[in-house]
C-alpha cells in the first residue's frame, strides 16, 4: 500500500532533473568538452537526457551549461533533432554556482542533479532515488567497493576495510524547498557533491543502491566500456 501511495504521489508531483554540464576535455585528451563526444553515434548530453526522459517524459530538464558551449549546444540539438524538452541555465565559476544557477528554474516537488558524463545511469536507479527523497528529503545512490583499499599517511599506510565504504553516484535527488535552502551558504571547497551541501545545512543524508555500470566517463577507457555496454 505505501509503494503505490508513493507511486502516486511520484506521479502527481513535479518532476525535475538539473543536468550538469561544465566539463572539459582535458582528460579525455579532446578537443571538445567530453559531454559533447559521441558514443554509439550520440553525443553523451543527449544519452543522458534521453534516460531521464524515459523514466519520465514529463520530467523538466534542466541543462547547465558554461556560456560559451551554449551556442554548440544548440547546434548539436538541432542536428540530432532532439524533440525532448529543455530549459538552459548559464554555468557559475564552481560547479556549487552551477547548481545553484539549476536550481533557480526549479519551483517545488523533487529535483535530481545529475553529472552529465553520467549516461549509463538505470531507470531503475533514477526511480529509487526520487522514490527515496518524496518519502525521505533526499536520496542519494551509491555501490559497495569491490577492490581492496589501504589508507597513505605521511610515509606509512595501511589496509581499510571496505566494507565501510560506498562509491557515490549521481542523480542526487532533494526536496526542492530543502536543497535551495542548503545552496544559501557560501560555497565551500569540501563541497565535493550536492550531498555535501546538504549534509552541511544539517540533513542526514539517506543511501539507495546505484548500478554498477553508472560511471562518470571522464578517460578515453570510459568511452570504449560505455559502448561495449551500449551494445549489449
């Protein structure tokens, strides 16, 4: 009975997903910013988008964006005939300026941020975690560590126990009033995510299970495993 109140009131309840695009492609050893470069015939923006539309084709999309991408933003819209609707906010100086800039376009209900290097991400994640943050505030996905890890201190390190560690992903989803009202403080440096400004505001930040194949393609090798999966 609660899943399908929460189903409903999804359902009912506005929607929004601010896409953050500010990346370069020095990484990547490219010549064009890396949300721009085509994997399996399509620019990574355009996977991502496309993704959230399929969870929800009345969702608001929001695209951050520096200045002077925008103008090849419009370009690549037009040419891969994009009817999905957006809206565009001007990236800030940080990526905490870039959000707040998203936010300001978002009025109420649930809003996810999300990297747009991040096309990989499942429906199935995407609907966890607004699921999470309607009934909880907030939502973030994360996966378990599957390497060994060992902490480096001065000259000395040590073994960590992984099973204390998570891997954090994107979409981060927030009540809409509670995350506008944690993007008022001043930007800090150990602001890695949005669930840093969150937890800093004083929320208690909840985790959801994130997918495996949902990577933040920033290195050539990140293409090729986006594409092998793609063709899956």
């Amino acid at each position: 009975m609660l899943y399908k109140l929460t189903s409903f009131l999804l359902y009912i309840m506005q929607k929004s997903v601010i896409i953050v695009a500010g990346g370069s492609g020095r990484r990547m050893q490219s010549d064009i910013p890396k949300q721009f470069i085509e994997i399996s015939g399509k620019p990574i923006i355009i996977l991502t988008i496309e993704k959230f539309y399929a969870y929800d084709n009345d969702i608001n999309i929001i695209l951050v964006l520096p200045s002077k991408h925008i103008p090849h933003w419009n370009t690549l819209a037009v040419k891969y005939n994009l009817m999905i609707p957006f809206l565009i906010a001007k990236g800030g100086d940080t990526r905490f300026q870039s959000v707040k800039n998203g936010l300001a376009l978002v009025e109420k209900g649930i809003v996810a941020i999300h990297d747009a290097v991040r096309p990989m991400v499942a429906v199935k994640t995407i609907q966890r975690c607004f699921e999470t943050a309607l009934q909880l505030g907030n939502a973030i996905p994360v996966i378990p560590v599957n390497d060994s890890l060992r902490v480096v201190e001065n000259e000395s390190n040590k073994p960590f126990d992984r099973n204390f560690v998570r891997i954090v992903q994107t979409p981060q989803c927030f009540n809409v009033n509670l995350i506008k009202n944690a993007y008022l403080q001043d930007d800090d440096i150990r602001f890695t995510d949005d669930a840093t400004v969150f937890e800093k505001y004083g929320e208690k930040i909840n985790l959801v299970e994130g997918n495996p194949e949902n990577i933040k393609i920033t290195h050539p090798v990140d293409i090729a495993f986006a594409e092998a999966l793609l063709k899956l």
